[in-house]
C-alpha cells in the first residue's frame, strides 16, 4: 500500500476532485494529451473514459491504484493492471439515473414529434446493466411493452420481466435503446453490434438511441444507406471520438457530444465511487455523507405526453446540447470544440427532488415515482 500524502493526477475535466484533496496533491492535466512523462511523480491516476491507459501509460512510472469515474472499463486494459499489481476502481451505475432521464426526453420528443402515443409502443433495451435496467424500468412505468437483450445476463441465469429475447426480436421493436460494453472480439463482441446488415433491416418507423459506445453502431454505415430508409437516430457516442462525421450529424433527429451521464449527480457519484475504492484500497472507510437532491417546484399540470416533457425540461433540455453540437461542428476544429462542450458542461440536475403540485394524470404517477418526482 502506499504511504500518505498520495501523489494524484487526474483528468481536469473529472469533478469533485477536492474529495480526494485529504489523501495528498491533486494535479490535473487533459485528459486527451496525458503520457507517462506525467506520472513520473504520481502514486494515483485518476481518469474518465477519454484516457486509454495500459503499458504504454503506465510502464515505468510508480503510478499503484488507478481510478476511472465511467461506468465502461474498454479504455482500461485491466489484465495488464492485474499483472503489474496496480489497484483499480471504477464507478458502475453512477450515471445510470442521467442516462435513463435523457432517453426518456429523446424518446418523449420523438413520439410527439411524430405524433405516436405510448399505447401499443415496444421498446427494445440491448444490454440489461445499469443503465439498461434503469431505462427498462422507466419505459415499462410510461407504458410501453419492454423486450430485452442481454446474452451474457442470460447465460449466468439472470430472469427478466418477459423473458429473454433474441437480438433480432429486440431490434424489431418501435424503439431501441443500445446500453452494452464496448467489446471488441469474442462470442459476446459489440464492435459494431449494428453492422450495416442489421442497421439496413431497420424501418423509417423506428427510432435507435446509441448512448453508450460509438462503435456499437457502424457510423459509416449511417451515412452510406439511404435516408429515406433509415430510422430516426438519436447519437450521444460517436466512432472516432471527438471527430464524428458532420455528414452523420445532419441525419440525426438528435445529436449530443457524449453527455448523456452528465447530470451533476451522476458525475459525483461517479468520483465518489473512485474515492471509495481507493479508500478500500488503502484499507480507509470514511469518505463523507452524499449531497441532497436539489429541490425545485413544479406548478404546472401533468397530464399528457407534452406536459411530461416539458416538466423534464425544467431540469434539462436535450435540444440545447444538439444545438451545441450543430454549432461546434462549424468552428475550425471541431474535434476540439467536441471536448470543450464537455469541459464547459453546464450544471443539470437529475428529477430527484422535484415537487409537482399541479394535477397529474393517473397514468403518469408510477413514473413519477421512479424519477424521484414527488406528487
């Protein structure tokens, strides 16, 4: 184990880095451009999901625990970790509650906009972990018919509501939402899941939502199959990372720069997990209460579809963060207005803490009640 004061640098865009203040000096650096010769001094690197870190980071430095506040782990070669003896943690789940909020606005926004209603709609969730399990959850309480896709969950003998379902069943459903690792080889392979085959049996019916990895999704194929067949395409990850195609961007009925897990909450939690691994790691425990919700009020009806997205809306709106992105993608290098939307995030709170005290519809309170929304 290593001694105190900890040498720790960590990505400059990862938040509440004064929580690990107490354990010794924090010094950040971009996350992008970070190289060995950065942790020549350092016991502890800190890092999100933009920093791959393997031998080629960490060979030859003193850096012993590493820890990374995302829910994936495919930017981390944990075997080599394993093998050198280096102490790891990261944060499943932190962000599960953002993401499951922001796919609920976009898919509120794609039915009104294309003037559907919930009954009789099927959603397919492929990958059933946290994020995928909160989404399910959401969906199943605004009404909709839920079919999930998850191999490996099946295979370990995990139940799920309806049983298990084939890929191709889940992709035949009005919506699908995509919450897997990104895999790159073997029988449980995701490197583009949704090959140009697959994405070409899609209809102009359906909506597809991608926020977990990029490469999930074969984006060259996105822009090479005809529009008109195409579904509508709801992109918070992209292939190549920060520089996604523009010719993609303009086939999207949403487009977002990988924020789908930025509430405030998610993020801390994030950190918070790290903190806590780490302090388990140095065989320490107390790491502090959580933050409170923070609480607003919400006067207006909620009685329908609009009403339920403009009180999401109060919270977050999906549509500046597309905006954003259509804006970023004209200046002269886009790659890096990419990763300046993420630095220069703004605060947004998830739905917990929030009082509605105007009437709502009968239909709407079980939802209600899983976004922490009080009636």
């Amino acid at each position: 184990m290593l001694a105190s004061p900890l040498r720790i640098v960590a990505d400059e865009n990862m938040p509440g880095l004064d929580m690990f203040e107490a354990l010794g000096t924090v010094v950040t650096r971009p996350g992008r451009a970070l190289s060995a010769r950065d942790l020549q001094r350092a016991d502890v690197l800190l890092v999100r999901s933009v920093t791959r870190v393997d031998a080629a980071l960490l060979e030859g430095t003193p850096v012993r625990f590493v820890g990374s506040a995302t829910i994936g782990t495919d930017h981390i070669d944990l075997p080599w970790l394993g093998r050198a003896g280096i102490g790891f943690a990261h944060a499943p789940g932190c962000n599960a509650m953002a993401v499951a909020e922001y796919t609920l606005q976009a898919v509120l926004e794609w039915l009104i906009a294309a003037g559907r209603q919930v009954p009789g709609l099927t959603v397919g969730v492929v990958g059933r972990g946290n994020v995928g399990s909160r989404v399910a959850t959401l969906m199943q309480a605004l009404g909709a018919k839920v079919l999930c896709c998850d191999p490996p969950r099946q295979r370990r003998g995990e139940q799920v509501d309806g049983g298990w379902q084939t890929l191709d069943a889940t992709l035949g459903c009005d919506i699908v939402s995509l919450h897997v690792p990104l895999i790159r080889e073997g029988a449980d392979s995701t490197w583009h899941l949704l090959d140009r085959s697959r994405l070409a049996a899609l209809a102009p019916n359906q909506l597809l939502i991608n926020s977990c990895r990029g490469p999930v999704v074969d984006n060259l194929s996105l822009t090479e199959l005809p529009r008109r067949q195409l579904p509508s395409l709801v992109l918070d990850v992209w292939e190549n990372e920060p520089r996604l195609m523009p010719a993609l961007f303009d086939r999207v009925f949403r487009g977002t720069p990988h924020i789908a897990g930025y509430s405030v909450e998610g993020r801390w939690r994030g950190s918070r997990m790290v903190l806590q691994g780490l302090h388990g790691w140095l065989d320490r425990h107390d790491i502090g209460s959580e933050p409170q919700s923070v609480e607003s009020e919400w006067s207006q009806p909620v009685a329908g579809l609009a009403d339920l997205l403009a009180l999401l809306r109060s919270r977050y709106r999906l549509a500046d963060d597309h905006d954003g992105l259509a804006t970023s993608l004209q200046e002269p290098d886009p790659g890096k207005a990419f990763d300046l939307l993420r630095k220069q995030y703004p605060q947004r709170h998830e739905m917990r803490g929030t009082t509605v005290s105007g009437a709502v519809s009968p239909s709407l309170l079980a939802l209600l009640s899983e976004l922490g929304v009080r009636v």
